[in-house]
C-alpha cells in the first residue's frame, strides 16, 4: 500500500496545476455563539486526490465536512463545487450535484436490509413518479433494475455478498462502516466525505478500509477529503494533508511535509509518534 500512495503523491507533485478543481473553501468562518470553530480556513480538493484533513479533538474538522453538506452554515466564506457556489445550497440540492458523505457514528437504516440501505441512497437517481413506480410497469421497472445492478456491483466490490439480505443493525460494526461507504457509492458521488472511516476498527478491518478507498479513489476515480484520527493510515493514503488547530489551519503540504512541519509536531502528532 505505501508504495501505491507514494507513487500517488509523485504523481500529485507532477500534475498538481493539471488537476481539475472539484471542491474550493475560501475563508471559511463558523462560529457557535462566542465560541469560535472554524476561522479564515481556506483549501482545496482537486480531481484524483485523498486530502486528509487532521487536527487534535475539537479543531474543526467536523465542523468543515457540515458546512460543505449545508448541515451547518458559516458566518463567512464561501464553498464552491465544480465552479458552482454552493454555500447557501440546501442539503438535498448539494448531495444530487454529487457531494456524498460518511460519519463518524454510523447513520445507517438499521431496520432496513445491506441492499435497502444501498437502494434508499439511489433515491437521487430516481426519475419515475410515484404513480408510474406504483404500475411498476414499462420505465419504472426498467429503472429499478438499473438501480439493483448498481448496488449489486457495489455489494461485490466491498466484498458484503454474505450480508447483502441481513439487517444492517444486526452485522458486526466493521461491515457496517462498509455498508456506509457502499451508501455513499450509490450516490454515484463526484466526491466523497469521509469522517473517521476507520474509528473504532481493529487493524485488520482498517487495512480492508484503507485498500477500499484507495481503490475508489483510483480505480473509480473519485476524489475524498478524509478525517481521520489514525496518523499511520493519514500518511499511508493521503496525496496531501490539511491541518487544522482550534479552528485554523496551521499546515498545509504533502504527508512528508506536512509531518516534519513544526507547528504541526507542536500541535497534534507529539515527538515521539513521528520517531
């Protein structure tokens, strides 16, 4: 895997004006009441990267992934997706132009099947009316179908053939963060948003995540900005990190950059972790 992403982040070093920019934050300001959480923060996703964005508990990085999906709007800046201003978009309008998401504490359809979950996450894609989907006859049946090729190709790729007709609350909790992210791909997303994919995991089931990402990413070609507490699987996947300290950005750079960075040392990865 090291050698893949160093081969990654040679290329981001080659290419990185040639890349399309897919998801700009300019000055980007939130705030709580008089408490401040995110301030003047500014950075880019460009078409092909994983862009880590780090920092220590409580530095914003949440905060950021909410305002991109409008869950949260920010006091100033602006946030713009393929070139499109999308600040003041509702929720619902920025996941059908293609910003998918993932959390933290998992937000599955626990009552539902692997498959429903996957199928709800088409709903974007739909085009039928309801009266034709209750005929179910003609171009409704025929868009059902379309749908259920789609998440079958999903349940193959991260490997959850065995839980596709099992209630999600009821599968372990490393295949329920799978099922998530196959949510996610449903969407047919121009980028993804990953909050801690891998918390809670043991290593075998965060190397698994680590090779599905990656995969997306490459052979899916899809980009992500991705927060994530795990400093080894941060530097292993990512082509450039983000850094974020009490609501500002502190450091910006390549993972060998961005690692030996003084302030970031300072802030969050300690002496001893970069030994």
């Amino acid at each position: 895997m090291t050698e893949k992403v160093m081969l990654t982040n040679e290329r981001y070093g080659q290419m990185a004006e040639e890349r399309i920019l897919k998801l700009d934050i300019r000055n980007l300001h939130l705030s709580f009441g008089g408490v401040q959480a995110l301030s003047d923060v500014s950075f880019t996703v460009r078409d092909g990267e994983i862009v880590g964005l780090i920092g220590p508990n409580g530095a914003g990085k949440t905060c950021v992934l909410n305002c991109v999906n409008r869950f949260y709007h920010p006091r100033q800046g602006d946030i713009y997706f393929d070139g499109q201003k999308i600040t003041n978009l509702p929720s619902h309008k920025i996941a059908e132009l293609g910003v998918a998401r993932t959390f933290q504490n998992i937000k599955l359809y626990t009552g539902l099947t692997t498959v429903d979950n996957l199928l709800a996450a088409r709903h974007v894609k739909m085009k039928q009316s309801v009266l034709s989907g209750l005929i179910y006859w003609g171009k409704a049946q025929q868009e059902e179908v379309k749908h259920r090729e789609e998440v079958e190709r999903i349940i193959d790729f991260l490997e959850i053939e065995e839980i596709r007709d099992k209630v999600a609350g009821t599968v372990p909790y490393g295949l329920r963060k799978r099922i998530e992210l196959g949510r996610a791909l449903a969407m047919e997303p121009k980028l993804i948003l990953l909050d801690e994919p891998m918390a809670g995991m043991n290593l075998e089931e965060k190397e698994d995540m680590a090779r599905f990402v990656i995969d997306i990413n490459e052979l899916w070609g899809i980009p992500m900005l991705l927060v994530e507490h795990d400093m080894g699987v941060v530097m292993d996947i990512c082509n450039r990190i983000v850094v974020l300290d009490f609501g500002q950005k502190i450091a910006e750079g390549l993972p060998n950059e961005v690692k030996v960075n003084p302030n970031v040392i300072k802030a969050y990865l300690g002496e001893e972790i970069l030994d």
